[in-house]
C-alpha cells in the first residue's frame, strides 16, 4: 500500500476536519501519501481528487464543516456510479479509502469494498444514530449549541412566563433531544422512538403552572413531532403563552469540542490502521472508551437504539 485515501459524505458534523487531519497526518507517518477527495461521492466521480500534505490539514483541527467539502450523490447509489469511482480512484494511485459520514455514505463504502475496493467506515453525524459506536463525530458539538440555545431561551421564557417549544434535529434518532433536554432541564422530551400523549403534556403543563413554575420547556425531535404545530396544539389546549423555536441548521455548525476533536483524531487514526492491516470493509467506533471496528455490513444490519435508562431519567428528573 503506497497511497490511501478520504472523502467526506453525506451531512456534515463539527469534528469532520479533525478526522481528516488525522487520517492525513496518521498516514504520512506511516510513510504513505494520501490524497483528498472534495465534495464526496459526487466529487469521486467527477475526479476532484487532490494530493495532501502535512500542512494542508493544518490549522483545521478547531474549523465546523468539512474542508473537503461534502454532498449527496444519486448516481453513487448504482453499480456503474461506483464502478466510475473506482476506476478514480485507480487513476490517481489510490488503494484504499476512508469514508467519513452517515450510514448512507457506509452504503457506498460497502458497495466499493464489495466491488474490490477496500474502504473503511468512520461515523460523522450530529445525530448519534450510527451502530457500531456509543458516540458519533459531531454529536457533543451540536448537544453545547442547543443547550447553549436552550439556556438562553430559558431566560426569557422565565421573564415572560412562557411555556417554549423548542424543536432539535433527529428524524429518526431522538439522541439530541434526550440528552439535550436531560442536560437543559427541559420538563418534557419527545423523541421519534416514542409515542406521545397529548393529554400528559398539558396536564404537566398545567400542573407544574399549579405550583408556580415560572416557565416550561419542551424539547421535541423533529422526527417525533413538528415544533410549530405542537406549539399550536398546546397554545389551543392550555391558554398558556407558548412560543416555538426551531433550532436547524445552526445545529450543524460551530467549532468541535475538545470531546469531539479526540474521538475524531482517535477514529481517523484507528480507520487508517485498519487499512494497513488489509481490513476493508470495517467501521471504527467507541466503546466504554475504547476505539473499536466491525463489518459495515452488519451495522447497516442493525438499528440505533435509544438509551432507554436516559430517557426514564429525563423524565424522573422533570416531574
Ligand atoms: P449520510 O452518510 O449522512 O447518512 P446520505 O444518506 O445522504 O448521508 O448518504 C450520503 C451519500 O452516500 C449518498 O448521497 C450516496 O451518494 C451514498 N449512498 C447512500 N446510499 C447508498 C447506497 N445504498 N449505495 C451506495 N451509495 C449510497
């Protein structure tokens, strides 16, 4: 192996540059050359494909985003689409690549080590949903900007007396909900792995109002619910003046933190080991502390599960 190398897909997650800088600065220590690959799997096909030196990943280690750049590609989901990356990825001398993004983007790095091609998995997404991995790149980083949110929205909605809705990102996991809401205070957390009940909201509501509670916070998931239209609901239902706060992209960005920054340098530098050691077709992850790897395929076969004790605490804590 002379030449590895990396591309960032999917959405992007606050700790993508850390990981690129360690793949890069990992690889060149071993003595291989390593070329970046910009506006993944659509920049693949294309041949945006550029050689990376020691100092080309410097100065990124604190940077939101990616500076490889990322995207979504159509065309990469069908056999001729990676079949064009490949041949790539050939002519620019590369012989193994390591994916940083989603279970979408693992999608194709599976497909590329199926067609011969070996590549290796790392998680980078705010959403926390990827298997294999107790936390993903970016999911700490976007926790402090809605708890950051949170705090600040709490300080008016106490001047005020308001109830406030605030809605977070997660179509499909409730992780930043349920973490950000335990870690905000929030007196309820709707996540999408969880039926909600109406009724129960606004009994709270009108309980917590019973005993002098200055304001209520309601953090719901995207994927649970739609923060305006539940705001609506409990405006109709309650009289209570309630506002609604949709958090978005803002979510997405920002400097990583530190915790995000050492996974991210940990995970890249595991994944470039791992395509030393011939092992394609693997995904790092996190593990009680310790950097671990298992077949793509059977993350992809798995489903993210919420931390259910989380969720029961959460909900001890805001009665
Ligand atoms: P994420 O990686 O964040 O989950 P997406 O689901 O959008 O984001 O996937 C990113 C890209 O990965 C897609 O635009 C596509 O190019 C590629 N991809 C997704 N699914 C597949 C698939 N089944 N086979 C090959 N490539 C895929």
């Amino acid at each position: 192996m002379k030449k590895i190398g990396v591309l960032t897909s999917g959405g992007d997650a606050p700790g993508m540059n850390a990981a690129v800088r360690a793949v890069v600065r990992k690889a060149i220590y071993h003595d291989l050359k390593v070329s970046g690959i910009y506006g993944g799997y659509a920049g693949l096909i294309k041949g945006n494909i550029e050689e990376l030196g020691l100092g080309s990943v410097g100065d990124i280690i604190h940077r939101g985003g990616t500076i490889l750049l990322s995207a979504r590609c159509e065309e990469f989901k069908k056999k001729e689409g990676q079949l064009k990356g490949i041949e790539q990825l050939k002519k620019a001398g590369i012989e193994g690549l390591v994916v940083i993004g989603g279970d979408g983007s693992y999608r194709g790095a599976k497909a590329l080590t199926e067609h011969g091609f070996p590549c290796v998995g790392v998680p980078g997404t705010i959403d926390n949903d990827i298997c294999g991995t107790q936390f993903t790149i970016g999911f700490d980083t976007a926790l402090k900007t809605v708890i950051e949110a949170i705090d600040k929205i709490r300080d008016t909605a106490t001047s005020h007396e308001r109830t406030f809705v605030i809605e977070v990102m997660g179509r499909d996991a409730g992780d930043i909900a349920l973490w950000a809401g335990l870690a905000g205070g929030a007196e309820t957390v709707l996540v999408p792995e969880e039926n909600y009940d109406m009724n129960e909201i606004c009994d709270r509501l009108r309980k917590g109002h019973e005993r002098g509670k200055k304001h209520s916070i309601i953090v719901v998931a995207e994927g649970a619910a739609s923060g305006v239209e539940l705001g609506k609901q409990i405006r109709e239902l309650t009289n209570f003046d309630t506002k609604v706060s949709v958090l978005g992209h803002m979510q997405r960005g920002g400097s990583p933190t530190a915790f995000d920054r050492v996974l991210a340098s940990r995970l890249g530098a595991r994944a470039v080991e791992l395509i030393i050691e011939g092992k394609g077709g693997r995904a790092v992850g996190i593990e009680n502390n310790q950097i671990i790897d298992h077949e793509i395929a059977d993350i992809l076969g798995g489903a993210h599960t919420l931390d259910t004790n989380l969720l029961r605490l959460s909900k001890e804590l805001s009665i």
